[in-house]
C-alpha cells in the first residue's frame, strides 16, 4: 500500500501529469467555445446567404448590364476610328456582346413596381439602341465599298505619279501632267465640296493647256473625271455614318443611365439588408467573446504553470548546456524526481562521456586535416596533368577541345565572332630525322614558349598542341585584322629564334598558319571553324610556307616576311 501511495503521488507531482490536467480543462472550454462559433457561423452563413445570393447578385447582374450596353457602344465607335484610319471587313457589333447583353437582362426580375418600372425603361431604349447600331453597321459598309475604291484609285494615280513619260513628250507638258496628279491627290483627302469645287476646276484648267497632246490628255481627263465623281459620295458616306454615330451614341447614354439607375435601387436594397445582417452578426460576436474571454483565462493560467513549472527550469537547464558547450562547465541540477530532473542528471553522464570523446576527436581531426592537406595537392597536381601538353606546357588536346566548345557556346549567346589559328612547323619531320626526337622535342618547346609569349595576358585566348608538331590558337570576340596581326606576331615570334634546319629554305625552323574567324549561329558548327582554319593551312604550305594566310568569302590573304 505504501509503494502504491508513493507511485500515486509521484504521478500526481509530475509535470506531464499536470499539464495534462490542464490541458483537458482547456479542451473542454474550447469544444463549448467551438460549438457556440459554429451556431453563430450557420446563422451567419443562412444569412450570408441570402444578401449575397439575392440582393448583391441582382445588383452585380444590373451593373453588368449597364457594361455591357457601354462596351457595345464603345466597340462600335472604336470600329468607326478603325475605318477612318484603312478599309476595315470586321463588323461594327459584336453579335457575341449582344447575345451576352440579352443573356444577362434575361436573368434580371424586378421584386417591386419600383424595379419594374427601371426595367421597362431599360427595354423601351434597348430597341432603338441595337437599331441604330445595325443602322451604323450598314453606313461603315457603305464607306468601306467607297474607299476601297478610292484606295484602288489612289494607287492608279501613284503609278501614273511614278511612270516615266515618252520622250516624245516636252518637259512642259510633264509638269502640267504632274501638277494634275498633285491636285487629283489633294481632292482625296479634301473633305469639303467648296475645296473640292475649285480643286476640279484647277484640274480642268491644267487639261486644258495639253490640247496639243490629246492622247495624255485624253487619259489624265479619265482619272480627274473618276476622281471627283467618287470622292463626293465618299465625304457624303462619312458625313452619314457620324451622324448615324451621334445617334446611336445618344440612346446608348439613355440606355445606359437606365441601367444605372435600376442598378442604385437594387443597391440601396442590399444595404438594408446588410445592415440586418450586421446586426445579427454584432450579436453572435458578443456571444463568441464571452467565451473566448473564459477559454483565454484558462490559457492564461496554463501559461503560467508551464512558465514557472517547465520553461524557466528548461531555460536554467539550457543555460547551463550551453555553458559546457562554450568550455565554461557549471553544475547541473540533479535534485528532485520529475521529468527535468531525470533530463539533468542524464545529462550529467552525457557530459562525463562527451569529454572522453572530444579528446579523441581531436586526435582523429588532426589526422583527418593532414590527409585532406595531401589529397588537395595530389588533386592540383592531377588536374594541371589532366589539362596540359606535358612535353609543351602548353593546353592538350583533349582540354582544348573542351574549351573550344565553351568558347563557341559563349560567342553564339553573345553573338560574337570566335577567331581560330591552326600553326604548323615546316619541315619538321626531316629536322627529327636530322637531328633525333631529344633534339624535335626541345624545339617543340622552345616554339610553344614563343607562341606563349606572344599571347601572354591576352583576354579570352587559349593556345594548345593539336597533335604532333602542329599548334592551334582560339581566341574570342576578335576581328579578322586583329587575329591576322597576332598570327603574324606568332610567326615572326618564332623566326626570330633563328633555330638551324638546314633542310628548311629560310634555313631556320618556321611557320606556316591558317587563320579562320566565324559568328557563331544555328547554321555553322565548331567542325566547319575547324575545317576551314585548317584547309587555309594547307593552302598556306602549297604557297610556299613560313607564311600567314587568312580565309575570307572572296579571296585570302597572303602576307609572308618581307611583303
């Protein structure tokens, strides 16, 4: 019985336990809470409900009708501007808009005589509205027909402005043919028949002084004759369709405030019933608050066991932690019998075998770290093999490859021309024959510190050994006459070692080079760069080597020493 007591009482002092207990009281309080939210929510959503359902559609419905009835109206005289600007073939109505517009007064019912006397005015006006839009529709038509043939005339009389005369014809008798032409294009943009009267009788009084030429004038007499017979009826056409505008633009005003104001009516409507609905919702807020105030409280003072009970203890624990973290060590609370206490004194033996294994560790890290030192290095080493020539110094193939196609890549993105040089020593395989591979291959060194020197500290260029005794250059965004000049630099570079072979015509080791630059695009790839560097070599040996020869689309470009 005792230990039974002892067990009890230990449960009853634990921290769990009494946050538990707490935690129950709280729950409770809020499921009453919770359920007293849900009733006030239900009747607010019933009520919601209904203002938006009812009152705030209809008014959303009504606004969306007075729109529509407006973007008709404005689309038909967008159409208008449209057709004064080219010969338009659209319609001047939307035959969507307008189903739309009947779709939506459809779906408007009035409640009252009030709303039902705003909707017989809005259907008194809508008749005429959509008459005189197809009335509108039917005089843009109209103008459409007449200046397309005005267009067609407008083009003729370009073709005769622009069409060379016979020469048969005096220079007098052009003038007065052109001074016709001018004033038959001034008479199709006049938009007043007092100008266009005295642009006809201009017209008719240059005609008159070509008697002496019937044949021109029996043609320039066709084109005045056309011109001012089709631009009255053009101007006649405009004058209709604006007034057909002004018309239709009048009852979509009338129409429109129509809408309006049966849409204020369903609006003052609504508020009504948002202010009951405001009133109800007042109500069920002080119901909800009375019992959030009691659920608070009951938090409130949860809150106040956890601070004093398990924060403030943790936090004492924690700071003592991290005390031992930072190498400042301090004595860790091992007193009492709750859960904290068993946190502590586990945490006492943590510290014990933390200790032992940081003297360890720091063995082991001092080890690891010297490792890591020597790796990093066998790395550099690996990656200064992998990347170079090892007999030159200079960039391999296999690397030069690689960077080849990023410079290729960078030059297409930022469309700029990628220049390649592909360099080859004369005569090289008979100075190995002469002199032996120690002696090729030390002049093979001695060519790639030349080449090195002439590019040293120039920005985006790469030098490589391509294979054997040949060498290649890449440089990016160069011109054709700035990588002509370093080829040139290159090959003077290595002349002026003055390496004996005397099987060679210049009796000293040289260079033949092919020069190649390409823009980068969807059309050429990195192979055609190549090829045409390398061909440009060859053409450079059949001409007699120790030379510089660039490829261009029309011809190359030979420069040897001393040219």
């Amino acid at each position: 019985m005792g230990h039974l007591g002892h067990f009890s009482g230990k449960i009853i002092r634990s921290i769990g336990f009494r946050l538990t207990l707490f935690l129950i009281i709280g729950l409770a309080l809020y499921l009453v809470m919770a359920a007293l939210s849900i009733q006030a929510l239900v009747q607010q959503t019933d009520g919601l409900k209904e203002l938006s359902g009812l009152h705030y559609e209809r008014a959303l419905t009504a606004a969306e009708l007075s729109r529509d009835a407006e973007v008709i109206a404005a689309q038909t005289f967008e159409s208008i501007l449209s057709t004064n600007r080219s010969v338009s073939q659209e319609g001047a109505i939307d035959q969507d808009l307008m189903e739309l517009y009947h779709y939506v007064r459809k779906q408007l019912t009035a409640t009252n005589e009030e709303e039902q006397g705003y909707l017989d005015e809005i259907d008194l006006w809508q008749k005429p509205f959509f008459a005189s839009l197809e009335k509108l529709a039917q005089r843009m038509e109209e103008e459409r027909l007449l200046m397309g043939q005005e267009q067609a005339l407008l083009n003729q009389l370009q073709s005769t402005a622009w069409e060379q005369p016979p020469k048969t014809v005096p220079l007098k008798a052009q003038l007065i043919s052109q001074q016709v032409v001018s004033t038959l294009l001034m008479a199709l943009k006049s938009e007043r028949n007092g100008q266009l009267h005295r642009l006809q009788r201009s017209a008719e009084s240059s005609l008159e002084q070509l008697t002496d030429y019937p044949k021109q004038r029996a043609k320039l007499q066709l084109l005045v004759n056309r011109t001012f017979e089709l631009r009255r009826p053009v101007i006649l056409s405009h004058r209709a369709t604006l007034a057909s505008a002004r018309k239709s633009r009048l009852y979509s005003q009338r129409l429109t405030t129509s809408g309006y104001n049966y849409f204020q009516s369903l609006k003052k409507t609504a508020h009504l019933a948002s202010k009951a609905y405001e009133a109800s919702a007042q109500q069920a807020v002080i119901v909800v608050g009375v019992f959030s105030v009691v659920f608070l409280s009951s938090i409130l003072a949860m809150v106040i066991f956890i601070r004093r009970q398990l924060v403030e203890r943790l936090n004492h624990l924690s700071d003592i932690m991290s005390a031992h973290v930072a190498g400042n060590p301090k004595k860790i609370p091992t007193s009492g019998d709750d859960e904290i206490s068993v946190i502590g004194q586990a945490f006492e033996v943590f510290v014990d075998a933390r200790n032992t294994a940081e003297q360890q560790l720091n063995q082991a890290q001092e080890e690891t770290e010297q490792a890591n030192q020597q790796l990093r290095k066998l790395n550099r080493q690996l990656l200064v093999l992998s990347e170079t020539d090892p007999l030159t110094g200079v960039a391999n193939r296999r690397y030069f490859d690689q960077k080849l196609q990023d410079y290729w890549q960078i030059c297409l993105n930022r469309e700029q021309p990628l220049a390649l040089v592909m360099c080859d020593i004369d005569h090289f395989k008979t100075y190995n024959d002469r002199f032996g591979h120690q002696a090729g291959d030390l002049c093979l060194k001695k060519v790639a510190s030349a080449l090195d020197k002439t590019i040293h500290r120039l920005s985006d260029t790469l030098l490589g050994r391509y294979g054997g005794e040949e060498f290649i250059l890449l440089q990016a965004n160069s011109s054709q006459k700035d990588i002509f000049e370093l080829a040139e630099a290159m090959r003077l570079a290595v002349a002026e070692m003055q390496l004996k072979h005397p099987d060679s015509e210049q009796d000293i080791i040289t260079l033949s080079l092919g020069v190649a630059v390409l823009l980068p695009d969807e059309n050429n790839s990195v192979d055609q760069l190549i090829r045409i560097a390398d061909d440009t070599l060859y053409k450079a040996k059949d001409q007699g080597r120790n030379c510089t020869l660039q490829a261009a689309l029309s011809e190359s470009i030979k420069l040897k020493s001393g040219d």
